[in-house]
C-alpha cells in the first residue's frame, strides 16, 4: 500500500496544473486512513497490469484542461467549452402546443412534451440511417421515472394521487424522438418536425420472441417503464431497456399462485402499497386484480425513430431483468450481438447473439432480435471468462424451469442456476468502436463483502464497493459471437488518494476522483467517456463540499490509458444519467437527471436550468472542434 498522506494537496500548484485545477475549492479529508482502518480496502487482484493492445490505433489525445470536482448549481466545462440546454421537461414537441406551464399540466399536454427524468440518450442522422452528411438529425431521450415532490407545485400528500396526477406520471415516461437542426456549431431542438413522438407508458406495444407464446406474457401490452440505458441496432433502431419496473406494481401479498408471488419477490415487488400508489386509479398495477401484469415489464424494447408510427416492440429474447443498457455490435460472420446489464446488487452481464446475420436491407432485420442464444458472463479469478448460453435442457428443467419462455421470464433464477457471476451492480456495458473490446460498469456495491452476502472475487475485489469499478473484456479471438473471453480491472474508482483505488496503472497524481461510474459512451477513436451516478452523497467527508455528479474521460489503450480526467460537472443533487460523443465527436449530448432530487419544488436545492428545476439534455460543444480536444 502506499503512502496515504497526499503531499500533493497543501503545496502551492501552478495555477493551470493539474492538481491545482482537481483540487481547487475542495479540501480533502484523510478518509483512506479510515478506510484501510476498517478493512475495507481487499488485496489488489493478481490481473491488475496496465495492458496495452498493441495493435490497437492510437487514440486521439485528450488535451482539455480537466475541471475541478464542482459542488455549484450550474454545468461545468472546460475552457473553450460550451453547454447549450437542447430540451426540457415539458418543452413542446408540436407546433400548436406553447410554453411549457407547469401549474397548468393535464395528462394530455404531457403526452405531446417533452418527458420527465431523462436518461439514455441516442443521435441518429436524417434524412434516413447511415447519411455521413446531414444537419438534421433525430435525438432520442429515454424518460426513466417520476417524481411528484418536483412535479406538481403544492402536491398535497392527503389527495396524491389524483388520476389526473396519475395520468400525467403515466405520460411522461417513456421516451421522445425529437428532430434537431445543426445551426452553426450547436445543435437545437425543431418543434413541429413530422418526426416528433412521444412514447409513454400507455402507448400500444407489441411483446415479440420467445416468452410472447407465455400466457404470462402475452403479445401485446400498453407502454414500457422505467426506461433506464439504452443502445443503437446496426440497422439504426433503439434498443430502450426497463429497468426497476417492480416499484410500479402493488400488493405481492395478495397474489394467490405461491410460483407467481416468488418469481415477483425475486424482481423486488413489494406486498404493500407503491410510493406512487397507480395502483388506486389503474387496476393494471394491482397485483391483488392483475397478478401477472409484471411479466409484461423488465424487457429491452425496439423503437423505429425514422417512423413515427412504428409500434415499438418488446424483444423477450434478450430475456427480463432490471436492464440497465442494451448495447450492440457485429460479430466477425456478421450477426448481432447485443451486451446488457441487470443493475442489481449482485447480479449479472448478459450477451444475446442473433442466429441470422444482418442485412443491408433495414427492413429485413426486423425480426432479428427474436431468435438467438442468450448467455450469461461468468469470471474465473485467473483473467479468464466463459459466456454460458441460458438455453432451456436438462440442468434448467432440474432446476424447475419449463420452457425456453420460463427461462427468459425468471432469467435471474436461470443465470443463477447455471452459475452467472455476481457482480457489483452491472450498468452500462459499451463496446469500444476502436477495438471491439467491451466496458462494463459495475457502479457499486456496499454490501460486498458483508454479513451474509458475497464475499469479494477478483472481477469484484473490492469489499464494501463504494465507489464502484469499470471491467474491460476481450472477446475470444476478438470476435463478440465468442464463448470465452479474458477480462481486466480497468479502474476501481473513488479518491485517488484512497490506496485502494486503481486507475489501470496510471500515476494517481494526474488524475480526477471519479465515484460510481454509470453510464459509458466512445469516441470514434476509442477514448472511454463515464457518466456518474454516486455523488455527492458518497463524496460526504471525503471533499467538503460534497461534489456533483459528473463526466470524464479516459484513454483506453495507449501511454495514457487511465488517466482520468473530469470533463463537466453536473448540478446540484442531479445524476448525470447518460451521455453521447456524436456527430464525429464535436458534441457531446448528457441527460442531467433529477436536479435538486430530495428537496421539493417549494424549497428547491436546484434551480437549473431556470428557475423551476427540469430534467433536461443537454449538448456540450467546443466551437465545432473534437470533444476531449
Ligand atoms: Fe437507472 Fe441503473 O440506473
Ligand atoms: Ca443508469
Ligand atoms: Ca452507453
Ligand atoms: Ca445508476
């Protein structure tokens, strides 16, 4: 271990240098010396080696000044940088809709805007998928939940909620496609574009794949939940993954079939009452009168944002989690195959692989994601992994299940029983464009490690995982159809000062804090860009004041591979929920989530981006010149 006093932090810096800029405002406390006191720092793993892919391209260099940790209520970027608001919560989509009025809402107005609590972010070329010149483009917008306190101006707890209220949640989940037009190095929002939509929790949806036969399932359903990550198809459709669909449903207790009620348990569905309580007005989110409505939710959806009338459809071959993301590339024949996370403590990674190859005619990769294998990840300590296919046979029929369906259903139990590693939360999964090398976060997990729950393992070393860590995996052959695979730690986030942090080898003195990565995204060139969601609350006595979440870049291969460095600062109380490097890396699109979370619209913590706080997205621009530049 080394020498936890931080020499660096007391000593007069130059004004621009990097410990100068990193530790400006902030003053640290001597946390580690703590932290190794408690025991909570494991022993390095054996595979900690700062590989280099030597056939790797290099990078392009990431030159920006990094921007200090920052606790103020406004986005934060480098010199020379610029973020511009490009939709909020309740802007108009339409042309005969005005300003958004948040004391005038009805369900009905927010189905045609902009929704709350954006997440997963995408940007598609127009006038049509694959265009390498274009100034229109459509921006996709996940809208992952609800929160009353920051909706409704004097929600009264003794009447929430009213259907009304009900309704107008209900309508702003889901996601938006919105046209933007390029108007000199920026990007903006074109209200009244034919290709504006809104996609809620109420819009009709088609249930595809394997478990549509179920009659659990069923091939139909009204809308998608808690819409968390995301992807891109090579065919140029969405992939929008439900997450934490169990916080919608109420009353476990009073489902009848003892099957039912443990495969609901086993998703988190409470027995009582929901926070939100739909379950007053809608009968659909009552267990006690719609026992298998949950078994419609937890799938990854496909959106056609190039039409506005294409249904969306739930593909149930990529099989029913908590999915953070859904993240795609080819395979060396030319399938797909399609990366996703169950953001649980100690739960898995996943990787579909379609059986048919995709063509070139968009059209007829339609149905592409209905057939294929599923395979769960499983890490030896030694570096090594193997994909597990979850294919319903014997070892699944001895351990209860069914049919391929029931597999896909109860996919947790499945992985379980063919030995799926559990990790520590797994969110985002992003492969790298410049080397076919795939990135898991693994955001946190403070129960590793403690009374009855798993104990460290090398691809989660740490106990008590706080801050989190980001894996790195290196399909067999390079090839992402492959069934094993070798894998590394490429950071164990937190403080640099803290000894248990890792940064893939690089000097720890040049780097930014970074806490519970999230969500991930690349540029053309290979550079790793994070999104947080930790702060600031796991900052508390580490930094005083506590940071807000952020974004940062890194070199993944190279001499500079781990230098972490921060690129924007988000807002007070905000997650920073996704983020995009787009447009051949001249902007950078970030969803900033919840600003002002934990406090109410009467006596708000944020007033970003005006006034009354609203998710919003936002693009980052440096004067038309490359991101990281
Ligand atoms: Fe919605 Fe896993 O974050
Ligand atoms: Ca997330
Ligand atoms: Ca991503
Ligand atoms: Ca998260």
């Amino acid at each position: 271990m080394s020498d936890p006093a931080p020499t660096w932090a007391d000593e007069a810096l130059p004004e621009d240098s990097f410990e100068s800029v990193v530790n400006r405002r902030f003053g640290r406390r001597s946390f580690f010396k703590g932290a190794a006191a408690m025991g909570v720092v494991a022993a390095v793993p054996m595979q900690l080696t700062a590989t280099c892919a030597p056939t790797a391209p290099a990078p392009a260099d990431l030159t920006f000044l990094p921007i200090a940790p920052d606790a103020t209520d406004t986005i934060t970027v480098p010199k020379g940088y610029r973020s511009d608001v490009v939709i909020a919560w309740g802007d108009p989509l339409f042309a005969s809709d005005g300003p958004f009025d948040i004391t005038k809402q009805t369900s009905a107005q927010q189905a045609r805007r902009f929704g709350f609590n954006s997440d997963f972010v995408q940007f598609l070329p127009l006038p049509k998928w694959g265009a390498t010149d274009y100034n229109r483009a459509l921006l996709w917008n996940n809208h992952e939940y609800t929160d009353a306190k920051m909706m409704f101006p004097g929600l009264d707890p003794a009447t929430y909620p009213t259907l009304e209220q009900t309704e107008i949640e209900l309508e702003a989940h889901g996601g938006t496609v919105v046209e933007l037009q390029r108007n000199g190095d920026r990007w903006v929002a074109k209200r009244g574009s034919r290709f504006n939509r809104r996609i809620t929790a109420t819009t009709p949806m088609r249930i595809s794949g394997p478990a549509a036969s179920d009659p659990r399932v069923g091939k139909t359903t009204a809308g998608m939940l808690n819409n968390c990550g995301g992807g891109l198809t090579p065919w140029g459709t969405i992939l929008t993954a439900e997450e934490n669909f169990n916080q919608y449903f109420a009353n476990n207790a009073a489902v009848a079939d003892p099957a039912v009620k443990a495969a609901h348990t086993r998703y988190g569905i409470g027995n009582g009452a929901t926070e939100r309580r739909w379950e007053n007005h809608k009968d659909r989110f009552d267990l006690a009168k719609a026992p298998n409505e949950p078994f419609k939710f937890g799938w990854v959806v496909e959106i056609d944002p190039y039409d506005p009338v294409a249904k969306p459809v739930k593909r149930t071959a990529l099989g029913r989690l908590k999915h953070e993301a859904a993240a795609s590339q080819l395979t060396a024949d030319g399938r797909v195959a399609v990366y996703t996370g169950d953001d649980e403590r100690f739960e898995c990674l996943y990787k579909f692989v379609s059986s048919a190859k995709v063509s070139k005619d968009r059209a007829a990769n339609r149905n592409l994601l209905d057939d294929g294998t599923l395979h769960v990840a499983r890490f030896e300590d030694d570096g090594s992994g193997t994909w597990i296919p979850v294919v319903f046979g014997p070892e699944l029929q001895a351990a209860g299940f069914t049919s391929q369906a029931d597999v896909l259903i109860r996919l947790r139990d499945a992985a379980a029983a063919l030995g799926g590693t559990k990790m520590d939360r797994p969110e985002d999964v992003e492969p790298s464009p410049a080397t076919k090398k795939v990135y898991m976060a693994c955001t946190n997990n403070t129960q590793r490690g403690t009374a009855g729950k798993p104990g460290t393992d090398a691809a989660n070393p740490r106990a008590v995982n706080t801050f989190g860590h980001v894996i790195e995996i290196t399909e067999g052959g390079g090839d992402p159809a492959a069934t094993s695979f070798t894998w590394d730690i490429l950071l164990l986030c937190g403080d640099p000062a803290d000894p248990s942090t890792y940064f893939a080898g690089f000097d720890k003195t040049q780097v930014s804090p970074i806490s519970c990565p999230d969500n991930l995204s690349f540029d053309r060139s290979g550079n790793l860009f994070i999104a947080t969601d930790g702060a600031p609350s796991t900052w508390n006595g580490i930094f005083s004041p506590a940071p807000n979440d952020a974004i940062h870049a890194l070199p993944v291969e190279g001499a500079r591979r781990g230098q972490v460095k921060q690129l924007l600062s988000g807002v007070v109380a905000c997650e920073v929920s996704s983020l995009l490097v787009a447009d051949q890396d001249r902007v950078l699109f970030a969803s900033i989530q919840h600003p002002g979370e934990g406090s109410t619209l009467a006596s708000t913590t944020s007033t970003w981006p005006g006034g009354t706080p609203r998710p919003a997205v936002v693009a980052v621009t440096k004067k038309g010149r490359r991101i990281g530049s």
